[in-house]
C-alpha cells in the first residue's frame, strides 16, 4: 500500500487573529486571549480562533506545552453574554448555537478538548477565570494563580447550565457544588489550600513561574509527556451518554425562556425574573 507523508507546515500556524494573541518561543506555544474590553469573554469567533491555536499545538512537532492567559486583568469572564443577548433579542442563535452556521459547535468549541490534544497546557491566571473561563482553565494539566486572582462559575445566575459535569469531575464535589449552585467564589488562597492550582504568586511573576514549569516539561521526553496527557484525558473520561445528556440539558435549558431572560437581565443590568420555563 502507499504510504502518505503529511507533515507539519509552519505556514498554516494561525496569523492575524482578531481575539487571540497566538506565538511560540522554542518549543512553548503561548495562547493569549486578547478581548480586554470585555474581560476576555468569549463568543463563537473567539471560540474558533481558540481552536485553531489548539490544532496547530497539537500538530506542530516542535511544540512541547502551551502557556494559556488572558490580556489585562482577567483570564476570561466567560461566555461574552451580551453578545449572546444580542442575538436573542434578534430571535437568532449565536453563529456557534446555529446548525446552519459554518461556526456551529454546540458549547462553544473553545475548549482544548475539542482539538483532542495531547500535549500539556499550564494555564497562567492573571486574573478572574469565570464560567467558561474555569472550565479553560482546568483543561489546563497545570495551573499557576496570580495572588489576586479568583475563580467562579455564574452559569446558573444567567439561566444557563454549561459544563457543570466537569467541574464536578475536576473540583471537590462540594466546592464543585458550591460554584455551581450558590455562584460562590473561591479566592488564589483557597484554590492553592483544595490543590486546584499549584502555585500562587505575585502577578508579576505569573509568566516566569509557568515558563520555570514549561522548562521542566521540555527537559522531558515529548513522547512520555504526551502519554502522560493521554493518560490524565482518560482518567477523567466520562461515558459518551454523559456527555450526550449533558449537552442535551444544556441546550434545553439554553433554549428555554429563562435561557433568554437571565442574558437578557445581565445585559439590561437587572434581576432576573425566572418563569420555570
């Protein structure tokens, strides 16, 4: 039989990105997301752009980790709910929610994940990480937290669900439960004290501490490493009827008029009025 060679082309590393700052510096891939009026909220274009920064790590041979943060004082606010808001009050689905949209990934695709890589990432939290923004982070194998720095989650405070699964895999339940339900906020302290993140420093040593760590990594053997990943993907696996329900749960109550009032409040700067259905 033929043998067909397809080997990495520097060429096709995403350029000119509009909501990512993608570079790469020896073998560490640098991921920033690059939308600071918004406190790097993400919506379905930023989520695109996001996945294409996770293919080309997965793909490039020399690249052995990524570095993921944020521009400015966030790491990512989350889903950018106005702009969700926007489209609704349009009677619309956003690009990402719509099936006839060449976008479409339902949950939003910005997720490593969704590029099924398999090399490591160290997630640098400069800043607030929120909704989706957590769930970035902890797709993260290693986490480096500014002292500033907190977590959160506020799915449920906008009438949506997101990946709740997950956080209940990767988190203490309880804790998971108290992001979820209560909307509660843990602080760089407590995150370091549950072993969510591996170290807390001053923000200004933020960058320098993931790249001590990304240097370790590199010292390595890529092929050990990257059976590592594999290994630390598959232990946190869920079943696909998991995630099959999941994703059902979360577009029915996205779809739901309280799926449209909570986007529709946070934008109007009100409280919500919920109508159980």
């Amino acid at each position: 039989m033929p043998r067909y060679e397809s080997p990495y082309d520097p060429t096709t590393m995403p350029k000119n990105l509009e909501h990512v700052i993608y570079e790469k510096k020896g073998h560490v891939a640098y991921v920033t997301i690059n939308r600071p009026e918004v406190r790097n909220a993400l919506h379905s274009y930023s989520y695109a752009e996001l996945r294409s920064c996770w293919r080309d790590i997965g793909l490039d041979p020399n690249i052995y980790v990524g570095i993921v943060t944020g521009a400015g004082e966030a790491f990512c606010a989350g889903r950018d709910v106005k702009f969700l808001a926007s489209y609704q009050a349009e009677g619309k689905r956003t690009p990402h929610e719509d099936p006839n949209n060449p976008l479409f990934h339902w949950g939003g695709g910005g997720q490593p994940s969704d590029a099924n890589r398999e090399k490591p990432l160290i997630a640098a939290i400069n800043g607030f990480a929120v909704g989706v923004g957590l769930s970035l982070a902890l797709q993260c194998q290693l986490r480096v937290m500014a002292d500033s720095a907190w977590i959160g989650d506020t799915h449920t405070k906008v009438g949506r669900l997101g990946s709740a699964h997950n956080l209940y895999a990767a988190l203490p339940r309880t804790t998971a439960a108290y992001l979820t339900l209560c909307n509660g906020r843990l602080t760089a302290d407590e995150c370091y004290r549950q072993a969510i993140v591996n170290k807390v420093v001053p923000r200004q040593k933020l960058i320098a501490t993931c790249e001590e760590m990304a240097e370790m990594i590199c010292d390595s053997s890529p092929l050990a490493v990257q059976a590592a990943v594999r290994l630390y993907r598959l232990t946190a696996a869920f079943p696909p009827s998991l995630v099959s329900y999941a994703s059902h749960l979360d577009q029915e109550i996205a779809e739901s008029e309280d799926g449209a009032e909570g986007p529709r409040a946070f934008r109007e700067k009100r409280k919500p009025v919920w109508k159980m259905r």
